[in-house]
C-alpha cells in the first residue's frame, strides 16, 4: 500500500499563505501544516526533461473557512504561487518536489472554482526588457512616466451593470477617463482596481473593460483617475510630458519602408 500524499503550498500576492493535502488527515511537513482538503482536486502533473510548459488544472469546492468567493472574485488568488510536493503521509517527510508554478485566474463555477496553474517554465516565455513601438509603455503616473497624476473623487448615482454605471458629479469631457482607472473604496467592491474602457460626458457614464466581482450599487465610492492613449501628440499637448515619453514616435511606418522611402 502506498503511503505517498501530494501537498500544495500557495502564497498568494498579497503574502497570505494556505497549504492543502489530498491525504485524508492533515500533515505538518518541514514545519508547515497542510490540511486536508478533500474538495480540492489537482489534475495529474506531466512534466519532460525539456524546458517546455507544462501546465495543470486544479478545481474545488469553495470553504468559508479557507477559501473565501470574495478573495476569489476579487482576484487576490490570480497569480499565487504554488509549490507541490510529494510527501510520506505515515512518517511525515517530504519526498520529492513535484511542480512550482503560478495560479492563472480563478473562475467562480457556481460552487466551485476552477484555475490552472502554470509551470515555472512559463516565466521563461515572457519577454524581458522594452518593447520597441511607436506608442509609449509605461503608465501614466508611474515612476517613468513621471507625470504627477491625481484622482477625482467618485460616487455611484446611477447603475446600468457590473460594467457601466454613472456619477453626476463627474464634471470631465468627453473622453477624459478613457484608458484610466477606478480604484474602489467602498461597496462590496472595495480594494479593487478596474480599467476604464470609456467615459462619455452626455450621461456622466463611466464604462469598465471588465466586470467587477460584485454588484455595483448606488452610493459606492471609488477614486477615478485620467487616462493617457501612450501617443506622443497626447504626451505633448495633454501632459506636457514629453520628455519622460517612453514609446519611439520617429519609427518608419510599414508603408515608408514598403515604399523605399527609408533610407
């Protein structure tokens, strides 16, 4: 009979740690305790000797007690870290290091959730250093952006949906907030931060790319900042920032060079 249990430490974003077991009792391994979990289910790991991706899936049922649906929906579990074990449940000793990864996002299945955890590997396809575009790539009121960026205060009057609600207060033109940020400070959307698709000035409506965890509702407040469309025109003329501008605005378009006008 075999006595090996699989074990999975995460470490969330946000530093708070969970460990789980698939064994039927809880293990306390190199000093961490892992509880058992019997909702919580990992596919099989497959890995090859090669530097190659491989990724697992990994589904349960929600636990009020450790895992919350509101963390989830909130997004604090996107981008765990996970670190899986195989270990001897009768002598409590770690055998071997099965997998380490990062969780993707956390979909929400009625009572259950469902992500997949992407290998190491993975960090290995993910370019390293500046992109060479026309248009810039920081953002607005980041350490390279430089550009000094304050948040207009925001109260929700009116709601149309999880993506698109409405503040009479809002005083911008058309536009102002495209591109931008809500940071949410009270409702049960507090502590996250959306990005604005689109502010229309007729109608104070603010319109999100995606939809918040919870229902938006009347009286909500929330911080609502400019956005930038990284051009250099808008760096120029809006901000007066041109000199932090970090796109190559003097690239020859696909036509110039096409056309054998490059020299």
């Amino acid at each position: 009979m075999t006595t090996n249990a699989q074990c999975w430490k995460v470490t969330r974003t946000d530093s708070v740690e969970f460990a789980f077991t698939d064994h039927d009792e809880n293990l306390t391994i190199g000093g961490t305790t892992y509880l058992s979990a019997i909702g919580f289910v990992p596919s099989a790991i497959e890995r090859n000797t090669e530097l190659q991706t491989a990724n697992q899936s990994v589904k349960g049922i929600i636990d009020d007690d450790n895992i919350k649906v509101e963390d989830m929906r909130s997004g604090k579990w996107d981008g765990a870290r996970i670190e899986i074990i195989e270990a001897d449940w009768k002598t409590e000793t770690e055998l071997r290091d099965l997998m380490t990864g990062f969780l993707g996002e956390v979909d929400i299945q009625g009572e259950q959730y469902l992500s997949v955890l992407h290998s190491i590997e993975s960090e290995l396809a993910k370019p390293i250093g500046r992109t060479v575009q026309l248009r810039c790539d920081a953002d607005l009121g980041d350490s390279r952006c430089k550009y000094v960026l304050t948040s207009d205060p925001l109260t929700v009057t009116a709601v149309n949906s999880n993506l698109s609600f409405v503040d009479i207060g809002l005083s911008a033109t058309d536009g102002y907030y495209n591109s931008g940020r809500v940071e949410w400070l009270s409702g049960n959307n507090a502590g996250t931060v959306f990005d604005v698709k689109r502010y229309v000035e007729l109608g104070d409506t603010v319109e999100l790319y995606e939809p918040t965890p919870f229902p938006i509702e009347v009286g909500d407040t929330a911080n609502i900042y400019q956005g930038c469309d990284k051009t250099i025109e808008t760096c120029r003329d809006t901000f007066s920032n041109a000199a932090n501008f970090k796109g190559f605005p003097n690239l020859p378009g696909v036509r110039a060079i096409l056309g054998g006008t490059v020299k």
